[in-house]
C-alpha cells in the first residue's frame, strides 16, 4: 500500500508531503491544477524516464520519495532479497533523485538500485489506470495470471509445473546422454584402431625395467663375454682348479683313516669347494650362452621398448599404465553398445514425462475455458451501467506452439474486446481511449479485485465523459474495490469524489517562486465545500451545498 509521498522541485510543486491510507481515496481539482503532475511524480519514483523538463525552474536538483507498506507475504519482498536490498520490516523506501542534465539516481531502502530494477519493483507496488500503458491489464503478459488468479484452479497449475519440470529434467538428462554419447560414437575407429594396436602390443606391468636391464647388459655382451672367457679359461687352465682340488682330495682320502677324523673338516671343505667351483663354471657357460647368442637380440629388446614407450607418450599415460589403459578403452567401446540401449530408454521416459505434461496442461487448459466463461459474464455485466453497454469484452484462449510452452501450460490468454459491436475485437489497449478504456479496466479490476496482485490502484480520470447515473455507478465500483484494495482516484466528479473515504484538493497558486502546485487533504466541512464547488462551478450556492450533503449522505451509505 502506498503510505506517502514527498515531492521536491518537480515541475509546479515546490515542497509537498502527503500521507495516504487505506481504502479509495479521491483527487479533485480544476482542471491544469496539476493532478496529472502528482501522477507524473509516481510515476518517476517507479521507474518512468526522468527528463531536464521535470525539474522545477531555478532547481538544481529534484527528488521523488515514495513510502510503502508491505504485507508479510507481499511478493515485493522476494525481488528485495533477490538483489541484496535490506528488508526494513514493514516499510519500503524509493527514491529518485534527478537532475538538470537529465541524469537520475534511484534508491530502495537508500540502497542505490537500477532504473530497470524500480521499473519491475514498481509493476508489484502500483498499477496506474490511464498513464502506462504496457503495466497492469494492459499489458497482455499479465493476462493469463490474472484468470488463472480469477478461476482459482492451483491444483491444476501445481500439476502442470510439476509434470514439467519433470519433463525438462529427463529431456536435459537425455540431452547430455546424447551428447556424451554421439562425442564417444564418432571416436569409435580411433577408439578400436588404438585398441587393436595395443592389444597386438600386448603391454605388461613392469617390462619397461625388464627391457632397459636387458638392453643395458645386452650393450655390454663383448666385455662381459670376454670376461667370462677369461674366467673359464682361469678354472679349466693347467693345472685346472677342479684337478687340483680332486687330486689334494685324493691324497688326503689316503690318509684319512690315520688322521682319525682330523681330515674329515678339510674333505668336507674340498667337497664344498669343487661343487662350488662346478657351478660356477656352470653358470659362466649359461652366461656365455645367453650373451654370446643371438645377435639380434639386443634390436628386439631396444625395438619392443621403443615401441612401448612410443604408445605411452600417444596416450599420454606411463608405460606402466598401458595396460591399464588398454582395459579403458575396452570398458569404453563396450559402454557404447550399453548406451544405445540406454538412449532407447532414456527417450521412453521423456516421451512419458512430455505425455503427462500434455494431459495436465489439457486439464488445466479446460479449467481456463471454464473460467474465462464465467469472466466474460462477469464483465459483460458490469459494463452497462458505466456506460458501456455496447462494448464487447472476451477472453482469448489460444494454444501456443511447442517451443513456447513452459511451466504455466500451453495456452496464451489475452483479455480483447472492442467498442463497437461488428468490429473484430482487439488488444484492450487499442480498442479505446480515454475514458472509455479507464471504465473498461474499472470493470476488470472489479471483477478481478480479489485476484489482483497489485495492491494499490490509481485511475486517472475513469469518470471522463460521463455524469449522472453513470457517474454514480462508476463511483459505486470504485467504493466496491476499495474495500479489498487500495484506490486512488483523480476524478472531476462530485459523484465519485462523493463516495471516497479520503479526499484530497489539488490546487494551484501563485507565490515569490512563482506558480505552485499544492495539495491538501480535505475535512468533513471542506470536502463538503469542494464537492459542492465540482457541482455548481465558479459560484458555489446553498443549493449546491445541499446537493453535496445529498451525494455525502448516498456515498457513505
């Protein structure tokens, strides 16, 4: 709800403060008094494009303050979190501040926030009937939330949101197995050519080390095989050691009885030694075998380690993880003949999940039809006593494209009409001017009061163009949606300004600066003197003044 509004150097108004209150309130005044000036006001403080002319003259400096009431659950509240701003409880502060150069600063709750932000704070704040035209009900976006609001069908809204998120979330699911899958597909003859090549590899854990072992003792077979010739030569020379170790054997094998077994230890140690020395004369002939063998050894040991250490730096891993390698990519190939199954799969579910996107959206779409039914009679019947008897109002429901269906179903909802029965209807804001489309968004608001988002609305001259019973009913409908809303309304009147809670006088004047615009909140007595001044003109009479306390009596019965 709008609570206040302060207004420094802006066009005709010097200084002004006003407080408002809950309920319909009424503007009145002559007309070029500057009741379209306050509006212009708001309108700055919610985002409208500020401009040099705005500035009062001599002015180096305006500002445009607005004060708001918030409801605990007013949806405001969520955009204020969203960009970061201080919730200050009940109450919300904007402010804009312009200047001579056309240049402007906007504020919430005196956090510094863009033209764009207040643009879209203020759509939730106020709906102004009569300046705007792309805001509130005339701005087609709104219309469907306005009857699904009106038919009050959640249910059906709830299922719909739901069977869509679930449907976006498997088709995004499907989308990235699709993705992942097509990448790996179309490396398939890479993947199986590399897996040929290693399997015809065959790599081993820990032949690397095996193979430069072998190379570094296979680059040294010459000088090895050399030294072991020497060797054998040494062991087998005359005299040879195995002969020598036989033969001090043989001599002491003699004597052993004699000794009384105190040859034994050194027979046993001649033993020893001549099978020692057998071995290693074994062992030096095994060497010499090995390195004194094939003399393409040492290329198939260097040609088998350059090719696996070649592998290694193609898939960039270590030698030693060659293997284990291999053994990915053949986890790979096999995943893709899994994923095409899955694929298959994945597909049913989002043909299932769009299925049942499709059955709630129809349900809710029939909800809607039932609803802009009831609308349209709703509509049609406040029409004729505001002086629109031969106005045409309906509810559009048209089934959208399937890129442009989403969370809230697959209809669009436009509220068209027209004015002049025989003539095709059209957007609400193109079919009339004036008066006449201020009355016909009366009628809306009127039925649509209890769905309305917006808590405060102003309406800017509904009553243009009409008088008497008309008049009357317009005033009526105002009091009507005041009772759940708060209504404010510039009115030349008496018989809508007769039925406000609150009335305030917009006048204009001339002082030391020159032309100013004020506004003051009427008494009993002077709202009395006011109305009667809107009845009679120039010259306010005692008939007037009884005709006034008439329409008082009426309005606040």
């Amino acid at each position: 709800m709008l609570a206040g509004l302060s207004i420094r150097d802006f066009v005709l108004i010097d200084r002004l403060e006003l407080r408002f209150h809950e309920g319909l309130g009424v503007l009145t005044g002559e007309t070029g008094a500057g009741k379209s000036i306050l509006l212009g006001a708001l309108g700055l403080a919610l985002g409208e494009r500020a401009s040099p002319s705005l500035l009062r003259p001599a002015a180096k400096q305006g500002s445009v303050t607005a004060e708001f009431v918030l409801t605990d659950h007013d949806p405001v509240r969520a955009l204020l979190t969203e960009a970061g701003i201080p919730d200050e409880g009940e109450r919300l502060i904007v402010r804009r501040l312009f200047g001579a150069d056309g240049k402007s600063r906007a504020f919430v709750n005196d956090e510094p926030v863009s033209v764009s932000f207040l643009q879209k704070l203020g759509e939730g704040l106020i709906e102004i009937q009569g300046q705007f035209e792309n805001r509130g009900l005339r701005n087609p976006a709104t219309h469907r939330d306005a009857l699904d609001s009106f038919g009050e069908y959640a249910a059906e809204r709830e299922r719909t949101a739901a069977a869509w998120d679930a449907w976006q979330e498997t088709a995004t699911a499907l989308a990235a197995a699709r993705t992942a899958s097509q990448h790996t597909a179309a490396r398939e003859d890479e993947l199986r050519h590399d897996l040929a090549a290693l399997e015809t590899l065959d790599p081993r854990e820990g032949e690397e080390t095996q193979l430069a072992e072998t190379r570094e003792l296979l680059r040294h077979g010459e000088q090895l095989a050399a030294a072991l010739q020497e060797a054998t030569s040494a062991l087998a020379g005359e005299p040879g050691v195995s002969d020598a170790l036989g033969r001090a054997r043989k001599q002491m094998e003699r004597q052993a009885a004699q000794a009384q077994g105190r040859f034994d230890p050194v027979l046993e140690n001649l033993e020893a030694a001549a099978i020692a020395v057998a071995e290693a004369e074994s062992a030096i002939a095994r060497l010499g075998d090995a390195l004194g063998g094939d003399p393409g050894q040492l290329e198939e040991a260097e040609a088998r380690l350059f090719a696996l250490r070649a592998a290694a730096r193609k898939h960039g891993v270590a030698v030693d993880g060659l293997a284990e390698f291999r053994n990915g990519l053949q986890a790979t190939l096999q995943k893709l003949e899994v994923a095409a199954e899955e694929l298959r799969e994945g597909e049913a579910r989002v043909a299932a999940c769009k299925e049942a996107y499709l059955q709630a959206a129809r349900a809710l779409s029939a909800a809607r039809a039932k609803a802009a039914t009831r609308l349209d009679k709703a509509i049609l019947k406040e029409l004729a006593p505001i002086k629109l008897e031969r106005a045409v109002f309906r509810t559009a429901i048209t089934a959208l494209e399937e890129p442009r269906w989403s969370r809230d179903g697959i209809d669009r909802v436009a509220f068209e009409g027209t004015m002049n029965p025989g003539t095709p209807p059209g957007p609400l804001a193109k079919i009339a001017s004036g008066g006449e489309l201020s009355r016909l968004m009366l009628a809306l608001k009127v039925v649509l009061s209890r769905a309305n988002p917006v808590p405060t609305l102003i309406f800017d001259e509904v009553d243009s163009g009409i008088g008497g019973a008309v008049a009357t009913a317009v005033g009526e409908r105002l009091a009507r949606l005041g009772s759940d809303l708060q209504v404010l309304v510039v009115t030349h009147s008496p018989q809508v300004a007769a039925v406000g809670a609150h009335h305030w006088l917009v006048q204009k004047s001339d002082s030391k600066a020159g032309v100013v615009t004020d506004v003051t909140e009427l008494s009993k007595a002077t709202r009395r003197e006011e109305i009667a001044r809107m009845l009679a003109g120039a010259q306010v009479t005692d008939e007037a003044r009884a005709a006034a306390d008439q329409l008082l009596r009426t309005g606040a019965a």
